[in-house]
C-alpha cells in the first residue's frame, strides 16, 4: 500500500534581487514529498536554503515559481516568538493562536490547562510576552502547536534553544505525534538528532537538493562533504581501495611527521573477512606505519573517536596505561596497531582524531585524520533508534523465583 502525501512541493524557486539587477536563488526547483507520520529531516551548510524553505512551505513568503499542496492544519516553528503579539500576555496570545489554529475561536479550558503545564510558564501567563526570553517564547510556542489539531509541523532549529528536561519533553512529544501520524520537517544542524529523529533526509546546498536517501547516508555524505571541502591535504578518492569506501581520509598522515619520527600506510579495516564494512559485532583495526630516525625518543600515538557532533566518546594511547615506561626507541621502522573491540561502538559515522606524542610530551595533533561508518548487519529493528555513541554488551544475569 502505497504511503498517504500529506505535503507535496514541486519545483519550487525563490530569487531574491540583491542589487544592481542581480539576483540569487535561494531555492532552485526543489520538489519532494512529505508522507502522514514521517519524520523528513533537512540539513546543510548555513545559506544551503532550508529556513527558506520552510518559510515558503509555511506561507511567510511566496514562492518565486513552483506549486506546494498539502492535506489537513499546517502549523510551524520556525522563528522565536513567530505569530505572537508582543503587548499581549502569554494567556492572550495562546487565545489568540488557538484561535488561528482550531475551526472554533474557542479553546477548551482543559486544553488551555494542558499548554500551561507542559510550558512551565504558570507565573508568566499574565505578563506581556515581550518581556518573555527567548527559551520562554520556545516554551510556550511548541505548548501550543502541541496540544492543537495539527497534520503537518515544520520545526527549524529553534528547538535548541530549550534546557535539557523541556527538550526532553518536545522529543517525546514529536514521537507522540509521529505515531499519530503527522508528518513533520526538522531542519536541524545537530546530526546526532537527525539520525535519531528522522526517517528520511534530504541533503542541501545553494538552494539545491544534492541528495535524499536515508539518515545514515545522508549524514554521511555531508560531513565528508563538509569537511573535505574546507581542507587541501585530502586523498583522491582514486587512492582508495573498494574496500575502503565507507572510510574517508582526510588528511596526509605524513603531516604528522616530526624532525625524530616519519609517518606512513595510515589504514583503518575491519576483521570481518567477507564484508567490506565496518560491522558492530566486528572489531576494527587502526594500523600506521611510522620510523624513528634517532634513537634518543620514545614515542606515544594517541587516538580518540568523535561522535557527530564532534564530543569525543573517548580517546586512548599505549603511553596511558600504568606500566608504560618512557624509555628511549630504537630507531628503525615500527607497525603500530590499536583495535576497537567488538560490540563497543554503536552504528553511526564516527571521525577519527590523532596525537603524536615524543617523551610522553604531546607534540602534534590532527583533529579530523579520518570517517568511518560502522554497520549492523542485523535485520532486528529493535535498536534502530537507540541513540548512543557505544552500544556494548554488558554481563546480564536473569533470575526467577529469586528470595
């Protein structure tokens, strides 16, 4: 059965003039669809085009060219404060957007109860909300927009802006609605909550869609994107191996070569012996090669793994552990090896970071030297959805009938 449209937009364009008869197109013939209870998430470059476009989708501006149809009450977030009058108290303003949003211009005051509750804003309902922060404005804006008949939201980054417990209780409100089958658009600059979020993404750039597929890949593509763009010293993709394809380097480890120690053969590869991926259940190898021209140093290779939103999960070196002794090295050539173990990091795209370390003494540091993904090859979409960085699998012990 062939999923239900809630959204359509086609061949969408928006030009601006900017002067002089010139203009610049902030959207350029977008078309997508957006399906009942989907999550579409939309990431990409500052000026890439998505506020724009959810300020077209969303009627705040007209489209250049282009036709966008859609079923049921659209509603968006996609500016702080958006659709409230400033010299009206928050009471007010939720009056009168309900009324904007509902058939009747009246609001059950149960209803009214509920967007009360889930803002926190109990002392601040009488006060004008341009006195209101910009985190009270995000409160009471998605207490609203939840607790009314929607079909369709369209959520900029503004979600943000919240402390940790109200974002907590939007994300749980998104998956409420989500399972009541709105179809919702979340642009978002946080990887990490479109991979969790979203079911499907669509990558943009200069107004453009230059990809739509699913999180993983989509992701993916933009941060080697993103990053292979913004640096010189990057490998040509006809270095890499098939093999290699899911593994991107991004810098010359021989960039880390110092006047005692030389740097080459940077790898990263999977023990799986027929797969050319990364696998959860698998561990993965991180092999350099490198030589010691004196004989006066020790040398100590750090590495460290970072998430999407480049926090470090964690970082290890040889020259951590307590019975390391720093003794000189020969000089001669040297295979330095570092597994990940199995069943330690989840599913997702990970960037590898490096330090190079003479005398127990950092010296050197590439941030981003390498990405890699790793897969699970399960069919169990029981954990899909987890978000974590490492998923390892702990000791469980089961008892029944225990005293």
């Amino acid at each position: 059965m062939e999923e239900e449209i809630v959204l359509s937009a086609q061949h969408l364009s928006k030009v601006y003039a900017i002067g002089k008869g010139e203009q610049m197109a902030a959207l350029d013939d977008i078309s997508f669809n957006l399906h009942r209870g989907e999550i579409l998430g939309i990431i990409g470059s500052n000026g890439a085009g998505k506020s724009t476009l959810l300020k077209v989708l969303s009627r705040i501006t007209a489209p250049s060219s282009g036709t966008i149809e859609y079923s049921g009450t659209l509603t968006s977030i996609i500016d702080i404060g958006t659709g409230f009058h400033p010299d009206l108290s928050g009471k007010e303003n939720v009056f009168l957007s309900t009324g904007l949003l509902t058939a009747s211009n009246k609001i059950d005051p149960h209803i009214y109860d509920q967007i009360v509750a889930f803002s926190g804003l109990s002392e601040f309902m009488e006060m004008p909300v341009k006195q209101y922060s910009s985190g009270m404005y995000l409160r009471l804006a998605f207490s609203i927009a939840f607790h009314t008949s929607i079909d369709i939201l369209l959520l900029d980054e503004v979600i943000a802006v919240g402390d940790h417990n109200f974002r907590k209780k939007c994300y749980d409100k998104i998956r409420e609605l989500k399972r009541q089958g709105v179809g919702i658009i979340l642009v978002s600059h946080s990887m990490e909550t479109i991979m969790d979020f979203t079911d499907r993404c669509l990558l943009f750039s200069n107004g453009k869609i230059m990809q739509n597929g699913t999180p993983f890949d989509v992701v993916e593509s933009y941060l080697n994107w993103s990053n292979t763009t913004t640096r010189t010293n990057v490998r040509e993709e006809s270095q890499l191996t098939h093999a290699q394809k899911d593994i991107t380097y991004y810098q010359d480890c021989k960039l880390l070569n110092l006047d005692f120690v030389k740097f080459d053969n940077f790898r990263i590869t999977s023990s799986a012996a027929n797969s050319e991926k990364l696998l959860i259940d698998h561990d993965i190898t991180i092999q350099i090669s490198s030589e010691l021209t004196h004989n006066d140093y020790s040398l100590e290779i750090t590495y460290y793994i970072m998430n999407l939103n480049n926090v470090r999960i964690f970082l290890d070196s040889y020259g951590l552990r307590s019975n390391y002794k720093k003794v000189p090295w020969k000089k001669g050539k040297y295979l330095i090896e570092c597994v990940i173990p199995k069943n330690l990091l989840n599913i997702g795209v990970y960037t590898l970071g490096m330090i190079v370390g003479k005398n127990h003494e950092p010296m050197h540091e590439i941030q981003q030297l390498a990405s890699f993904k790793v897969y699970d090859h399960s069919q169990d979409d029981f954990h899909k959805n987890f978000n974590c960085a490492v998923r390892p699998q702990l000791v469980w012990k089961i008892t029944n009938n225990f005293k």
